[in-house]
C-alpha cells in the first residue's frame, strides 16, 4: 500500500511539475478564493512526534502560514493536497522553514501520531510540516474556526487557507489547484 501511494505521489507530482494550470488549461482546475476572519480556537493539539502543540501559537505567527484538513488513509483529495505542500517545501529548498504548512486531521480517532508521521514521511516532508489530531471535540472546534467541517471524513473538500502576513485574514482556497497556483497565492499575502 506504502509503494502504491509513493507512486501515485510520485506521478501527481511530476504532472503538477510538468504540466501546471494555467491559461486554458486551468478550466478543469479552477478553485475559489474568499477572504475569511478565521478565530483560532486555543486547544492543545498533538504533533507527529506526540509533542502537545497550542494551535494558537503555531499560527499565529510572523511566517506565512499555510493550513489544510486531511487525514491519513484518504486516497482521493488528501495525496494531492499533500503533493501540493511537498512541492511549496521544494520550492523552497534548504530553507523549507520560510512557510509554515500545517495539515489537521479531519480522522483523529485512526489518525495517531504514528500514523501521522508515516504519512509525512511517504511526502518526504521537511521540517516546517506539521500533521496535528487531537480530541474529536478539539478538531470540530477546529475545523468550525476555519468553516470547513465535515460530517464525515468521507465528504470532506480541498480547501487550503492561508494567512495573510499584512492583516492575519485568512485566504479560503477551494478546489483543487496546482502547485504554481498555490505558490502565487501565497505571494499574494507577502511570502518571499
């Protein structure tokens, strides 16, 4: 299963890389953007090294910030979402640190710190990545801050957020988009 998902991240990867949407190609690819008031809620969630984080400290930060709910058996929305962040963190090389990427679980009763650090390791993730769960009640407060809850972890959406370093609004991004597209918005909100 682990060599099935390398490979998929492998092939999403390098036709993100290749073939980037934009122009007329982006009609299939085409996301949303608002710009939201998000309230970060101040709970205690736990990392991929099963270190206690406050949500609120780790976001509200001078760096951009970039955020995203996924969780870590998803096969369809999450590999490309996360294909997505792996690509931000080669784009900025050796300094992968310059913008903050944090994934939340949207399955914190499967999605265990191991679980969790598995995952990042099939995206070869650099530091500067964060996977957090927590409490299922934690995670809803969570995903209701940002307006993205989910009945279930079976008709969650692409969404991606990120905040915006002049005024700490924070950028709704729905759809499916690709790497390019996700590195410009986050130019947008002052990211060097």
């Amino acid at each position: 299963m682990a060599q099935y998902i390398t490979l998929i991240f492998g092939i999403v990867t390098i036709l993100l890389g290749i073939f980037p949407m934009t122009g007329s190609d982006a009609g299939a690819a085409e996301y949303k953007r608002s710009i939201e008031s998000v309230a970060i809620p101040d709970v205690v969630l736990v990392d991929s090294r099963g270190e206690k984080v406050r949500l609120k400290s780790l976001l509200e930060t001078d760096q951009p910030v970039i955020v995203d709910f996924i969780y870590a058996t998803c096969t369809t929305i999450c590999p490309v979402l996360s294909a997505g962040f792996a690509n931000v963190q080669r784009k900025f090389g050796p300094e992968t640190e310059k913008v903050r990427l944090v994934s939340i679980t949207i399955d914190p009763e499967n999605d265990t710190p191991r679980a969790m650090k598995e995952y990042l390791e099939r995206y070869q993730a650099q530091p500067g990545w964060h996977f957090l769960t927590g409490s299922r009640k934690d995670i809803d407060q969570v995903m209701n801050a940002f307006n993205a809850y989910f009945r279930s972890k079976m008709d969650h959406q692409p969404l991606s957020f990120i905040r915006s370093q002049e005024d700490g609004k924070w950028i709704r991004l729905y759809g499916l988009m690709s790497s390019s597209d996700l590195m410009n918005e986050l130019q947008k909100t002052g990211a060097k």
